[in-house]
C-alpha cells in the first residue's frame, strides 16, 4: 500500500495512542491522547502517516509565547514525534516537518523550539541555539519545610490563569522568553503525568512549579514566586511528596538567586533545538527591537545601508538616526566581506537572532561568521541575550 501523510482523524487516534506508547514511553501515550480527544485543538497541528490503516508516523506542533524585548511573538513547541521501527528511514519524519514547517509560516510562528534525540533535528533545520539551564541539586537532607503560613497544593484547570501570572515575572527577566500558552497549560494542568504544585500564604497563591518524576526522583521545571518562601514551600511540597528523594531543579534568572545556598549547580551542556522559519521575515517583525538597540549605541545618527550575506543569498536593510528600515532579500554574495558586507552562515541565523552569543560570540567560534567593516553594527544589531524558555517535556 501507498504511505500517505495527512491530519489526524479520530480513526487514527487509538494507533497514534499505540505508536506513542511503543517508541516515545507508555506514560506519554495518555498525553497524546489527551490533546487528541481536547476539541479546543486544532487537529491541523498534528500529522500522520499511515499505511492503509496503520499510523506508521506522528508527529504534533503546538502554540507557544515568545517574548523579545516589548514585543509579543508567536511561537510554536514540536512534541510527539515518532516512528514504527519497521518505517524508519522512508522519509516520514521529514515530509511531516515539511507540511508543518509551511503551516507554521502561515500561523506566523516563526520561532520553533523542541526537545529530541541527538543530531537527528540539525537535518531538518534545526540548531542547538538555546542553552538548557543548570540544573540545580539539593540533597533530600537540605530540602526545606514548609514555612509557617504557607499551604501547598496540586494545582488544576481552574488555577490556569494563576499559573500564568505567577510565571510571567520570571519570563519578562530576560531579554527572550519562549513561556508555554494558555492552552499547553491546560494541557500540563490535565496531565497524567505532571503534578504543578501551587503554593499559598494565607489563601493567596504566590509560587508555583511543575513536578516530573524520572525513576522515581523528583525534577522540578518551571519554578516561579515572588518571595523566597513560596519557592521554598514549593520544594518543601515536592518533598513531602517524595520522601528521601534528592530534588533536582531546573533554573530561572530571577528563581535561582533566593535559592542558591541550597545544594550545587550542575551544567549539562545539553540545549534545546530551536529553528526560526523565516529569517528575514523575523527581521522585519523585530525591527522596533533592532531600531531600539541602535538609537541607543554609538552609531545613532550614522545612516547607511546593511547587508548580511547567507553566502547564497543576501540580506539587505537601510538603517538612519537610529532607526532599521525594511530588510528585504538580495543575491548571492559569496565575498560580501569585499563589499562591505558581513557574513552569517545561514545555520546560524537561529543562534544569532535568538541566542546567548550574540554576533560577536558566534564570529569567536565560526570563522564564516564575519563583521567586516560592519562589526560595530553588527555587534549593535545582535548582542547576547539572555533566555528564559519552556518546554512540555523535561530537556
């Protein structure tokens, strides 16, 4: 029979229910079906392939919330993908990510963030631009008690919005943030297989942090408070719940700091997939951040005109008393150094336009990343940034 790639219908959900549960784990399978079963979700986001009748192939994208600067932009999260063994290496997974990819660009989520296996996303346009976090450990001997005047609770799909504001302090810390949307709250808020605990003093909620357990030990993702204590009665909850357990803490900027004297940071190295669809397209939805960056530098009332070459293409973009034009596509330039241009590898641009290094931390390390004599703008246009991001799965 003919493989064919498709939405998903309620016929195929039970074998997309199966083919989650035999390749990506069994606790994953009642997530899967969840979103499937939600008539809040738009089946256009999930994919599969079937044999006939047999889903052989799936995969899910889901909405998500970036954040640069002021500016509010979609984003999508890639969940779910997986294949049957006896149908790898038939191309599934990339005619898959080739129709979501197209139907990304129309929902205007240029940003796309993922946890997956090692190397095998880079082929599909995907880099480890995003740094994960250090994770922190504290041995079950220095987990805290509850403090005095505080409750801690499973949180439930009335508290969403609870949620929300509880974590929107931590993801406006930094200069990007990928956070989760309402909806993949209310998906993480149903789930059979994360608990968020929401932590209260006097009846008022005040942190929140959401619970995976891995062999029976206890991470804790998306940890968020105003206070020193409620982040505390957090942990302390996650281990009362988990008794002996050492807890394992994924950090945030603003998170981490009232909580330093406890246990020791580990750094992974590990980083989250990241793509963004359309470059120049994300040049031009950032133009108020980019004309912000340079009407506050040095070069604010020079004026000129940019070009940043792919090598097989161009970008070019006028720029005047510190405000960034219009960035429209040109040729190819193969020597752009020559004509006053700058150089990007066009499997950067993800690294430079949403990553820790900036232009100046990716030319250290690339060599086919150069300023030229634009190095002074470029270094303007694309400093580090510091990253806050989300993910449904633990990284």
């Amino acid at each position: 029979m003919s493989l064919t790639v498709r939405h998903v219908t309620d016929a195929d959900i039970p074998g997309v229910v199966a083919l989650v549960a035999d390749r990506i784990g069994e606790e994953d399978a009642p997530e899967a079906q969840l979103v499937l079963e939600d008539a809040e979700y738009d089946r256009r986001r999930w994919t599969v392939a079937v044999d006939g009748d047999r889903v052989v192939s799936t995969m899910g994208t889901y909405p998500m919330c970036a954040r640069l600067g002021d500016l509010e932009l979609p984003a999508a999260l890639v969940e779910f993908v997986a294949t049957a063994t006896d149908y790898e290496g038939r191309g599934l997974v990339r005619r898959q990510f080739d129709y979501h990819h197209t139907d990304l660009l129309q929902r205007d989520e240029l940003l796309e963030v993922m946890v997956g296996i090692t190397y095998f996303y880079r082929r599909l346009g995907y880099e480890y631009a995003l740094p994960v976090a250090p994770w922190q450990e504290i041995p079950s001997g220095d987990v805290p008690d509850v403090p005095e005047g505080w409750t801690v609770r499973v949180a439930g799909e009335t508290d969403r919005q609870t949620i929300r504001d509880l974590q929107r302090p931590i993801q406006n810390s930094t200069d990007l943030s990928i956070g989760l949307s309402d909806q993949m709250w209310s998906f993480l808020l149903r789930s059979p297989v994360y608990d968020t605990l929401l932590a209260e003093h006097r009846g008022v909620p005040q942190a929140c942090g959401r619970i995976y357990l891995h062999e029976d030990d206890p991470y804790v993702m998306d940890l968020a408070g105003g206070s020193r204590d409620g982040l505390l009665a957090i942990l302390a909850g996650v281990g009362s719940r988990n008794p002996g357990r050492n807890l394992t803490v994924l950090t945030r900027p603003e998170a981490s700091p009232n909580l330093d004297d406890l246990g020791s940071l580990s750094e992974t190295g590990e980083a989250y997939y990241a793509r963004i669809g359309d470059p120049l397209r994300w040049l031009n939805a950032i133009r108020p951040v980019l004309s912000s960056r340079l009407s506050a530098s040095s070069l604010a009332g020079e004026k000129g005109e940019g070009m940043i070459s792919l090598y097989a293409s161009s970008i070019r973009f006028p720029y005047a008393n510190g405000e960034v034009g219009e960035f429209t596509r040109g040729p190819r330039e193969q020597a752009p150094i020559s004509k006053g241009g700058s150089g990007v590898p066009p499997d950067l641009m993800t690294s430079l336009l949403a990553g820790p290094l900036g232009f100046v931390g990716l030319a250290e390390r690339h060599p086919d990343m150069n300023g030229g004599s634009q190095q002074e703008l470029m270094s303007v246009l694309f400093p580090p940034l510091t990253l806050d991001v989300q993910t449904w799965v633990v990284p």
